[in-house]
C-alpha cells in the first residue's frame, strides 16, 4: 500500500503518545536523530582512530552534552548542583593551579 493511502501515518509521533497517554515532555521531534547523528558522525570520523573504551566513553560524554546532561566522575549530577559546585571550587583550584605552576618556576 501507498503511504498516500493511510491518512494519518505522517504526524508528529508525540501526538499519538499523547493520545496514548503516554507523557511527551522532553521528547524531541522527528528528525533530530539524524541531525544528532551527522554531529556524532563527523566527531568521531575526522580522521581519527579509536580505542572501544575511549568511542564509548567520548560518544556517551557527546550524548549527555547534546542531551543537556552533566557528567561527574561517572555520575549523573544534576545541574544546579554542578553550577554551585563549580562556582565553589573553580577559585580554588585556579589557586591551586597557579601555585603549582609558580612552584616549577622556581
């Protein structure tokens, strides 16, 4: 059969969630995926080789960043939480940087 001849089979997926009763919040459109994966694509095959450890832990890192995801030492954090953290600790270490550094000087 024609897709022509099935009216209704070309619409938002979320649409027909919903109706299920299914909750769409923060699902993204159709057509993302392929937009995702040319940006993974293009990271990952620029002429480059990979280890399968280093692929997976650089596609989940371009995954949780596309996502809108924080990663810490392999945990979720949520993202309040990493920008007080940051915040917190970013002098600090900037400090603990720089006496380092000023330590090899001399």
């Amino acid at each position: 059969r024609r897709i022509e001849s099935m009216p209704g089979c070309i619409r938002d997926y979320r649409e027909w969630l919903s109706e299920q009763g299914v909750e769409t919040t923060g699902m993204r459109p159709m057509g993302h995926a392929e937009s995702v994966m040319s940006r993974f694509a293009h990271r990952v095959k620029s002429r480059r080789s990979w280890k399968d450890q280093g692929l997976r832990a650089f596609l989940r890192a371009m995954a949780a960043r596309i996502d809108g995801i924080w990663w810490r030492n392999g945990q979720l954090v949520e993202e309040e939480e990493t920008r007080t953290a940051a915040s917190a600790s970013t002098k600090s270490k900037r400090i603990e940087q720089a006496k380092r550094k000023a330590g090899r000087l001399w």
